[in-house]
C-alpha cells in the first residue's frame, strides 16, 4: 500500500470513528486504539506535508493565535425567527391561526416539524464539495465573523461530509456546551484556582469568539444542524423533515428529539412534553421551534420584518431573570457548613417566585463581587436550588455594601473556623448546634436516604427545639402520645409518622450510607461505596487504600469516610441505629466478591408507575448493578414503562429496545434480589 493509500485510508477510518463516537454515541474501538491511527496519521503527513489536506482530522487540532476575525458577507441572509411570547399552549394555536390565514387554509391541518430551540451560538458552515472550508457567525445577519479555526476543535463537526459531493452546502446550525462538559470544566477550573463559565451559552458563546484556538481546544462544544443556506448543485428535500434526515445521512449530528405533527394541538402536546423532560436533556435548552414542514408553502409564506412567516420559537419561562440583592444572610447545614444565601427582590424564574438565592461561599461572593444592593442575575433551572451568576456592576448604587463573613456561628454563638485548603467557612459546634442537628436529621430522614415519610422541616424545628431528640437514633425512639402532644400534630398524623419510622427501618445499603451524611459523600458515591464492599461492616473496616479501588472515589472522599467511621461518636450512633432502633440494612456480598445480576446493563424509566415511585425504582436497579439512564439510546438494554409514558417510549420502540411494564419489571427484581441475597452471582 502506498503512503498516499495508507493516508487516505486512514483518514476515512478516523471520520467513520469521529462520527460514531461524537454524533451516534455508539464508539466502535477503545480511545487507545483511536490515538494510536491518529498519530500515524500524523506521523504520515509530518513526514509528506504536501499530502495534508484541509479536511484531515489532524487540521483540527487547533492554529496560531489570530488578531482578529475576519467579517464574512452571508450569500443567504442568516435571520433569526420570531419569538412567541405567550409561554402557554395558546401560543402554539397563535402560530398555527397565523399561518392558515396566510395560507388562506379553510379546513385541514397543517403539518409541521417541531425541533427543539438550543441555548447556544448560531453557526453557519460552508461545505464546498464536501470539504468544510467556512465557519462564521451570525452578526447582523448579513455580516458575520470567520470562527473557522474554533469550529474545526468541535469533534462534532465533520470536516468532511459523507456522500455529499455537493458543490456549495451551507449548514446552519447550533453551538452549544452540554451540561456534562460544562460541569467539568467548570469542576477543573476550580480546582486550579481559574476563573469559572458562568453557564453554558455563554461557555459557547465565549469560546468560538476566543481569538486564541488553543484555548477553544480546551473547552469541549458540540453542534447540531437545524437549516441550510446558500446551496448549489443540489436538489433539496421537499420537507423540512426530509432535510434534516439528509443532513444526517451526511454526517452531520441532527437532534433527535424531533417530530412531524398535524394541527395547533399537538405543537402544544410537543411543547408540554419536551417541557416536562427538558432538565433530563443533556443540553440546555430554551423553547422548542415549529417549522411548516412543506418546502412549497415556505416558499409561499416568505417573509416578514425579516423574519421567516412559517416558522416560530415557542419559549418556556425563563430560566435567568434580574432582580436586586436585598441582603445577605447565612445559613448552617448539618456539617456545620456556613452558606451565604441572598435574599432577594422576588422575581418569577424558571417558571416560579424566587426570593433566595445560594452564594455558595466567601470565596465566591469575592469572585463575583457581590455586594447587598447590586442587581444580579439569578438562575434557576429545574429542581437545582436558585443561584446568582453574575453582577451588573454598572448599576451598582451608591450605597451598596460588602459582604463579610462572621466569626461566630449565627444559630450557637460558637467560633467559626476555616481549613486553609477548603473554600468554605464551617461552625465548630457539631451537634451542640441545633442547625446542624436539624439539619442532619433531615438529610437522614430524606426522600432519596431512609424515606421518612411526613418528617418535614417544621416538624424536625419543633422536635429538637423541644429537646426531644439528640440525635439520630432518638427519632426511633419516638412514640405516639410524644407525637400527639406537639401543637398542630393530629394523632393521626402521629400515626402515620411512627409507621413511616417502622417503614424505613429496613434500607438498602447506599441509603443507609447515604443517610448518615458523611461529608463528601453523595446519592452517588453511596451507591458506589456499596455495591462495591456490599455491607456495613466492610465499608467500616476498609482503610483508605481499599476505599481508593472503588470506582471514582479519590483519596479525598476516601479520608472522608475513613474518618467517618473512625469517630466514635458515629460509631456509637450506628451501633445504636443497629441495635437497639432495630433497624437492619439490606447488604450483598459486593462487587469486590460478586457480579451483580445487572452490572453492565441500562435501564430508563418513563411515565408514572402504579405502585412504586421511580426513585424506589431507581434505587433497586441501581443496587442490582444497573445504570439508570435519563435519555434512551442504542446503548439502552430496557425501557420501563408507567402510564403517560412520553417520547423516550416513542424512541425505545424505534430502536427495537426492550419495554416492560411495572408488573414485569417488580417480577424479575424480586428474582434477582432474591438470588443476590443468597450469592447465586458470586464469581
């Protein structure tokens, strides 16, 4: 084979590789074997540079720092599409009443295709023969700017198109930063010191405009294709719909969270759905968009103000607001751990009133400069607790004031200490705080820990500020007449809390751990911590080396808990949970000695299941050795699915992934969790 063939070859091999990894998710060789064709791709056109062309996956790798970016003319005007205001399903039937009367349509529907609407940079991509030659922004709409360079670091993005051959094909499309990527970055900036993105539109935003492409290299974007631009030499689809699946057949990634419907009703049924699951994406998105999907009535549509008559951005409430910081005040948890919280002008956000926001800790509100008085910008997303991101600093007023840190603990008068290697300032009471005591027993008595039904924050105010409980083992210890007694506690009530006490005395064992509130230990970790040693006493026993070979657990966290269970007081409170509470944690032999029933497997949950919720549902898969999955791939081994089981059913179906309902699903895990309890999986 000749060098020429050897390159040419190896090339294809590492797109054919890119595609299956970045766009399908489905990597067909290990990364070791990936780096090992790159370099001797690399190693082939260091030794022949007149044979590099510019769509080899070593022209990714990123290039001199620029002066500036260079303006380009748009051949096709890049516009952007009208934004319904009205957040309801009214909106949707506004769209639809537009473009029948535009159309002058007296009966029938009209079909459409509705997408979801990115939080990112819009990105036109020119494609000349196949060859990616042309990156740039939106501008003005008729003037970008060339962001060539830091596209070509977006793995995502072929640079050159599979079957296409197409003389000119502008691909327009999304930028954006997926949560994951977004957290990470964020997670080693912290660690180093450096400056943190303030959330991923912005993340995308800054780094395909960063004059320096090495810098772009390191921060990780993806993209998704929604249009075209200019096209020559090619005979387009007669639907949007089509458009897009042939976008796809050329490589480019398409979302795949997409449908055709007819009519008003079901743009909105689209818009309920994809609110409903959109903090399970991957990305962050803002509102889906409706397109008419017949090419010929798009045509007849045209345009408005610039804005195209047969398509619509239909928004959900906003998930950043701005409002004004009233105070500072600050909170103790249950590790004695002092949390600035800003109290704020209340402000609608993320589809509700937000009057807190967290500030996380001294050394942020430094960071962000956050002073009482400024106008900040608060986001909330979801079920994620409001934080202020930013500071408007031009507005800040006369009399706005520095935040300071006290010395003594607000809730017990004692001293406040911090380790000069941690961020964050922690009361050094312990349990003789009552706000760290409150505050641990409602992390233990938790929906996702012992699942203690009806033990709420009033309830836990009133049991310890009336010294009825100590600590944890006491809640065991309550009875009913106690209960009854307290103002505004019925008997029933009281009832109903001593059998959720009952209930809860048998828990898995990352529950368990979970529970006991060790500190850099969360839901997922405790699940780790367990499935790896599969019970209590192993956990207890295991030195720090041995808590190192479970799986994401670093000598940090691994202190943590060696510490943990080296305090006797902790000692002594689970000798007591355990003994006389009564309670008996449900174990296994571990991973470490055992092979769980559904390690290596994949399951989503959908819709609402009748007789257990999916948390319940979650926590056994998960303690079988299963992954629980938010979104469904080919990756996926089984869907289960409750009643209004939406689009993730839908896309089970398509990729041919198996479905269970409850019943099934309850048959087979109290199969294995019987066979797990008796060893029949041991090695």
């Amino acid at each position: 084979m000749s060098v020429v063939q050897r390159i040419t070859q190896l090339r294809a091999e590492l797109e054919r590789h890119n595609q299956a990894y970045y766009v399908l998710d489905a990597p067909r060789i290990p990364d070791a074997e990936y780096d090992k064709l790159f370099r001797e791709l690399q190693t082939l056109e260091a030794q022949h540079p007149q044979l590099i062309t510019p769509d080899s996956p070593t022209q990714r790798i990123a290039g001199k720092v620029l002066d500036g970016f260079a303006p380009v003319q748009h051949a096709v005007p890049m516009l952007s599409i009208h934004t319904e205001t009205d957040t309801e399903s009214s909106g949707a039937a506004n769209f639809d009443a537009r473009v029948k009367n535009a159309l002058d349509v007296q009966g029938g529907e009209i079909e459409y295709n509705c997408e979801l609407k990115f939080d990112g940079l819009a990105i036109n991509l020119r494609y000349e023969r196949g060859i990616l030659v042309q990156a740039a922004t939106r501008g003005d709409g008729e003037t970008g700017e060339d962001v060539t360079q830091n596209i070509r670091t977006i793995k995502s993005i072929p640079l050159r198109l599979q079957n296409c051959d197409v003389d000119v094909l502008e691909v327009r499309g999304e930028a954006y930063m997926a949560r994951k990527d977004f957290n990470q970055y964020n997670d080693r900036q912290r660690a180093l010191g450096l400056p943190t993105l303030v959330n991923p539109r912005n993340a995308a935003a800054g780094t395909i405009r960063q004059l320096d492409p090495a810098l772009s290299a390191k921060r990780p974007l993806s993209f998704f294709a929604y249009g075209l631009g200019e096209v020559k030499g090619w005979t387009l689809p007669v639907t949007h719909s089509a458009l897009l699946d042939a976008l796809q057949l050329f490589g480019l990634p398409v979302c795949q969270v997409r449908e055709v419907v007819q009519g008003a009703a079901s743009l909105a049924a689209f818009h309920q759905r994809v609110a409903a699951m959109r903090d399970e994406l991957p990305f962050d998105i803002d509102g889906v968009v409706y397109k008419v999907n017949s090419r010929a009535m798009q045509l007849d549509l045209g345009f408005v103000s610039r804005e195209p008559r047969w398509a619509v951005a239909h928004k959900f409430p906003a998930e950043e607001q701005l409002t004004t910081v009233r105070d500072i005040e600050i909170q103790v948890g249950r590790t004695g751990k002092l949390t600035p919280v800003a109290k704020l002008e209340p402000v609608f956000v993320g589809g509700t009133t937000v009057s807190n926001a967290t500030l996380h800790n001294e050394g942020e509100i430094r960071r962000k400069d956050v002073h009482i008085g400024d106008t900040v910008i608060v986001r909330r997303a979801g079920d994620v607790i409001p934080e202020v991101v930013g500071v408007l600093p031009e507005r800040r007023p006369a009399n706005a004031r520095a935040f300071v840190m006290p010395a003594i603990c607000p809730v017990c008068g004692s001293h406040v200490v911090r380790a000069e290697d941690e961020a964050d300032a922690r009361c050094s009471g312990g349990l003789f705080c009552a706000a760290q005591r409150k505050q641990a027993i409602l992390h233990f008595a938790g929906r996702r820990a012992m699942d203690i039904e009806g033990l709420g924050d009033k309830l836990v105010e009133q049991l310890v500020d009336e010294n009825l409980i100590h600590s944890l083992p006491d809640l065991y210890r309550l009875d009913r007449t106690t209960l009854a007694a307290l103002e505004r506690m019925a008997d029933k009530s009281a009832h109903n809390i001593v059998a959720a006490l009952e209930k809860s005395k048998r828990p898995t064992l990352a529950r368990f751990i979970f529970a006991l509130g060790i500190r850099n230990v969360g839901e997922t970790t405790a699940k780790d911590l367990a499935r790896f040693f599969g019970s209590l006493s192993n956990v207890q026993a295991a030195d720090t080396a041995a808590l190192q070979q479970v799986p994401d657990v670093g000598p940090i966290v691994a202190q943590s808990v060696f510490d943990f269970f080296r305090e006797t007081h902790n000692v002594e409170v689970i000798a007591d949970l355990l003994g006389s509470c009564g309670l008996v944690v449900q174990e296994s032999a571990g991973s470490s000695a055992q092979v769980l029933p559904l390690t290596g497997k994949t399951y989503v949950l959908t819709g609402t299941l009748p007789n257990m919720s999916r948390d319940e549902a979650k926590s056994r898969l998960e303690a079988l050795g299963a992954k629980v999955a938010g979104s469904v791939s080919k990756k996926t081994d089984c869907v289960v699915a409750g009643a209004e089981a939406g689009s993730k059913l839908d896309k089970a179906r398509e990729l041919n992934v198996r479905v269970w309902d409850e019943a099934v699903l309850l048959q087979h895990l109290n199969e294995w969790e019987r066979s797990v309890f008796k060893g029949e999986y041991e090695n």
